[in-house]
C-alpha cells in the first residue's frame, strides 16, 4: 500500500520548492551546496529546505520497497543549492558525480525524464560512476526530477539488488507521476531485467565490498 506521509511531503517540497530556494542563499562559486545526512541536523541551522530534503529521502528510503538508501537535491537554474542523502556513502557518490558531470543525476537534470540503472554491473553510460556506485554497493537506481521554471528538485533511489527499486512498484509509479508534473515523463535510458547479474557476494548496502 502506498505510502501517504512520503506522498504527501514529496508534493509539499516539489509545491514550496522555489519557496525553499528563496530562504536558502545561494552558495558562493565554487562551493558545495549545504548537506544534510537524514537523521542529523542541518548545516544551516533554522533553514527548512535541508530537513525537508532530509525527511524526503528518509521516507523514500524507508518506504520504497527495495530501497535502501536516498538522495535529493534542490537545484537553482541546475546548479545544487541544497543536498541531503539517507546514508554518508550516498553523500560521496553525488561529490564524485558532480565533480565528473556525468551520472544519472546529470542525465535526468539534462533530460528533464527518470533515469534508470537497472543493474550498475552492467552500466556502460558512465563507467567512472558506475564503478565508484559498486565500490558501495548499490546495483540499482532511478533518478526523478521535476521542474518549476528555474527550479529543479530530484530525488535518487538506490538498491543494493539490481531491479530493485523498479518501475512496477505501485508507490515509486506514483512518485513518478507526481514529480513528472512540470517534466516531460518518458525514462531515459533502457530498464533491464530485474536479475541479469546476480549480486556481488559479501556486499553491503553503502558499505562497499567486504572480507578479502
């Protein structure tokens, strides 16, 4: 059954997202947007955009089924003004995407659509990317965006097995629907089987490989 309280705060952040934006200032150049890791406090203390993001990805992450970790970020005119992830590991993997340019964020940002990778193993779109998302364990991901004018919100779900989060999930399809609102709603790229690979033995979620 669907989740009312995620359904719920996803559409509040994406209906104040530029609301939020206007509270937030905007970061110098150069530097990393706010982060906040879900479950610890903001960085900037009495700015609501960071616990919203956090609440957001802390939900997602609890509730999707084959979720077992989130990230979000609210983007001015695409460049990140505030970031939250459900786990630090997911944190670094949007570092190292932002600093190549290339991932699913960037394509779902470049797109306007979701973005699937439905095995990492077998991820040719940006290897750089997909080798740093085994080395912590994730083996599959959607990327959600939407878009109000300058103001982008996206919302990454990641699984430690590949298919998982995927699309036949009735809770994620409405998440879909909703922030596809404002955004052309095609997926980007193609969604695999739900198994090609099996899992990496000795792999944990965001923790990378274990034992020797």
């Amino acid at each position: 059954m669907a989740n009312p309280e995620l359904l719920r705060e996803a559409a509040d952040l994406l209906g104040r997202a530029g609301e939020l934006l206007r509270e937030t200032s905007p970061p110098h150049p150069g530097a990393s947007p706010p982060l906040c890791v879900a479950g610890t406090p903001a960085r900037r203390a009495g700015t609501p955009a960071p616990e919203a993001l956090s609440l957001l990805v802390r939900l997602a992450a609890d509730g999707i089924a084959g979720c077992s970790g989130a990230s979000a970020r609210l983007c001015r005119e695409r460049e990140p003004a505030i970031f939250a992830a459900s786990h630090p590991d997911l944190a670094e993997l949007a570092e190292l995407e932002g600093g190549s340019g290339y991932g699913p964020v960037n394509a779902a940002l470049a797109a306007g659509a979701p973005v699937w990778s439905a095995d990492t193993l077998d991820e040719d779109r940006w290897p750089g990317y997909a080798a740093a998302a085994l080395a912590r364990g994730v083996r599959c991901s959607v990327t959600l965006v939407h878009q109000a004018g300058p103001v982008m919100v996206t919302l990454s779900l990641f699984g430690a097995r590949p298919g998982l989060p995927g699309p036949e999930d009735p809770l994620l399809a409405r998440l879909i629907v909703l922030f596809g609102r404002r955004t052309r709603g095609a997926v980007s790229g193609p969604v695999r089987g739900p198994a090609a690979r099996p899992a990496q033995p000795g792999a944990h979620p965001f923790r990378g490989p274990t034992g020797s």
